[in-house]
C-alpha cells in the first residue's frame, strides 16, 4: 500500500484580532450571508454582536481568531466556527489532548438551508455539509452532526511542523479501527500580547462520548470488574486490524503510541465493544537504520519524548549503534496493552510496584513478567502465554502483526464457543 501525498490546508490572516466579548448564549440558527463572505479565514469564529461590534467585523472582512473566543464559548455556550467551508457550532469542551495547548471540544455541525429546488425542505444535520465531501466513509458522518473538534495553540516553528507531520501522516489513513481526520486547518494569526504570528491548527474527527479503554478500565477497577476474555479478545483483534492497515504502508508506519489511553471505545447494544485507534502525533514510518552511536541517541531522545514510557519497547530504551529498528515496537506496545485489559495497567507499573528499588527502564529491559496473585480475575493460560509471547525483549524474534492476527483468531474461535 503506497502512502499518498497529503498536505495540511493552511491560510496566512495576520490581521485577525481575537474578540474579548463573552458570547450569549446560541438562539436560532444565523443566515448563511456570513458563508458567503469572500474573505473568510479557513478556521474562524463567530459570536452575535452588538451593532458596533458588527462594524468593526465589516472591516475585518467578517472574521474573528479562534484564539480566545473558543475560551469564552466554553463557559457562555455557543459561537460558531468555521474549517474551510464548513461550520460548527461548540457545544462543550470535551477535555484538553496531548500537550499543553491542545483542547478537545464537542461541536455541532451547522448546515445552510436547503433550497426549495433539492426537495429536502431545510437545514439537516448530513444532508449537506461534511456529507456531501468526497472520500469520507458514510459511517463516520455524524447522524445528528456532532463531531469532535481538536483546536491546537502553536507557539513555535518546529511545533507547527510536528502538526504538519500529524495531519500529513493521519490523512493517509482509512480503516474502521483508526480514528480518520475528516478536516483540518491551520491558520496563522496574531500574538495576543507580542503582536508576533501565531498559530491555529483544527482538527476535526467523529466523536465518541463512551470514553477511552483507559476511562474503562478505571471505572471497572474501582467496582472490581474485569473484561471476560472474549470481550478482551475483541477489542484486541480490532486494534489488531487498525495497526495491519498502518504496518501495510511501504514504508510502513508505527503508531508509537499504542496504550489504553489512545484507544476510543465505543459500546454497542448486543455487539463487541467498537475500538478504534487514536492519535498520530508520534506516526512515522517504522523502520530506521541505526548505524551509530548518534543514531543510537537520536532515536532514544525522540522515543522518551514521543512514546509513553510504560508502553515503550526496550530498543527504543536503549538502543544499540547498530540495529534496524521496524514496526514490532508497536507489538511491544500491543501486549502490554493486553496486560492492560486484562489487569488495569501495564506489567511493568505492576512489576515496579512489585520490585523496590528498580526503574522503570530496568524493569522494561528484563522483561520479566509478574501476574497479580491477589484474588480477582481468572484468565486462561493461553491470554497470558500471547502476552507474553508480544513482549520479547529481542525485536528479531518478537512476532508481526500477521502473526498475531492468526493467533488471536484462533483464540477468539475457543473462547467464542
């Protein structure tokens, strides 16, 4: 599968001046005049305003930055967004993503009224819009418009280029088990105080308000629930199946950052648990030829940067100055995600609990897996087996993603019976 070449849709607005107004309130719908305004940025936001307020818009060509108004639309509700040429209205911050600068928030999309020639009679949620876009499955458009909007404050150079990378490398992706960016932007705008250029980037998704596999395996934890193994099972093939797509890529792609954490879980009435993979900020192409020390250094310095440390495969710990580094850090990751499912955390979190004295790192590199003994859940020999079977320190013998995919449907073919 040959990767596309995919950029982000950017725009230049350093006359953009960010609103301090508290937004009222949403009412009714607005007209669609302001969709027809000609200079519009790609991502803006836009609140009612008082007559004067609506003059100085005019002369700002109909645009405001994001930079403060999604703030004040947290606590007031509504205001109205714009990336590229569809538009959104907040509903509620959902919780901040990634580092610091990142926000999540639940929007809704807005849809211009439907003329009286295309026989729909009105606004509706994926009548138009996003669903009339080409190339976006029909199953991640939103039955009542809602979707997940990820807004990120860039300050610097090399952060705008991270966010390039994200949305360059998310873009090339479609699977069923991998969260798709549906639209994005980035535009360039004013520092508040400095008056130096600044950056916006949105990043537009489905929603799933069920949580991720870590807000499950919380909730479950503190009532003393666990997985039954053939959900645990179902879960895994899935992530499976997102992570084939990715290792199928030439070059192929890691997702470097495969935890409970980046993992949307979405329950279903008299079906498995939907689960999707989520979050790209650490995808690169997997494999990296280490031919120095330099090298060696360079990937350790980038890996504790980008991947979680209680997921992280021992080469990317400590790396030797000559070693050929490919996609089976992801199946590290894997089965400590699996550990994860069946116990709440990582066996290396239960192993440093266990072990006083030692780092995390020595702990990771032994490898030496510990299983809880206090009373809880009963799990076959076999789970545990292919856990253990995933986390070989040597990457030359740990398995492919196929090879897993075999056994965990030979697994799921036992335990369905």
């Amino acid at each position: 599968m040959k990767a596309p070449t995919n950029t982000p849709i950017e725009t230049t607005r350093p006359d953009l001046i960010p609103t301090s107004r508290a937004p009222a309130p949403p009412e009714e719908e607005e007209s669609s005049s302001h969709a027809a305004c000609p200079s519009r940025a790609n991502a803006i936001v836009k609140h009612r305003r008082e007559p004067d307020d609506e003059l100085q818009a005019a002369a700002m060509g109909c645009s405001f930055s994001g930079l403060n108004a999604l703030y004040d639309t947290v606590g007031g509700g509504g205001g109205d967004i714009w990336v590229n040429d569809y538009r959104f209205r907040v509903v509620r911050r959902l919780g901040d993503a990634g580092p610091a600068g990142s926000f999540v928030f639940l929007v809704k999309e807005v849809v211009a009224a439907a003329t009286a020639s295309d026989g729909t009679g009105g606004a509706v949620p994926g009548a138009s819009g996003l669903a009339k876009k080409k190339g976006i499955d029909p199953s991640h458009i939103s039955a009542d418009g809602t979707y997940a909007l990820k807004k990120v404050l860039i300050q610097n150079e090399q952060h705008l280029e991270q966010v390039r990378q994200e949305i360059r490398v998310s873009s090339q992706f479609s699977h069923p088990n991998l969260l798709p960016l549906l639209e994005n932007a980035i535009i360039a705008v004013k520092g508040v105080q400095d008056g130096l250029q600044n950056h916006e980037a949105y990043l537009l998704f489905p929603v799933h308000l069920d949580g991720t596999l870590q807000d499950i395996n919380k909730n479950m934890l503190e009532k003393k629930e666990y997985f039954p193994t053939i959900s645990i099972l179902q879960i895994f093939r899935q992530l499976c199946a997102g992570l084939k797509h990715m290792h199928s890529f030439d070059p192929p792609y890691s997702h470097n950052g495969v935890k409970p954490d980046n993992v949307l879980i979405t329950q279903r009435k008299d079906q498995p648990h939907l689960a999707i993979l989520m979050d790209f900020e650490s995808a690169r192409p997997a494999r990296i030829a280490i031919r120095s020390q330099a090298d060696a250094m360079q990937l350790q310095e980038w890996a504790s940067e980008h991947c979680s440390a209680h997921y992280r495969a021992p080469e990317l710990w400590e790396c030797p100055t000559h070693a050929d580094i490919d996609e089976r850090t992801d199946i590290w990751s894997l089965g400590c995600c699996l550990y994860a499912m069946m116990y709440g955390k990582s066996p290396f979190d239960y192993e440093l609990d266990e072990a006083a004295g030692e780092s995390l790192q020595s702990v990771t590199k032994s490898a030496q897996i510990k299983w809880p003994t206090e009373a809880g859940p009963s799990y076959p020999d076999s789970l545990r087996q292919f856990v253990t079977w995933m986390l070989q320190p040597h990457p030359a013998v740990r398995p492919h993603i196929d090879d897993i995919i075999i056994h965990v449907d030979k697994l799921i073919a036992k335990y369905s019976i």
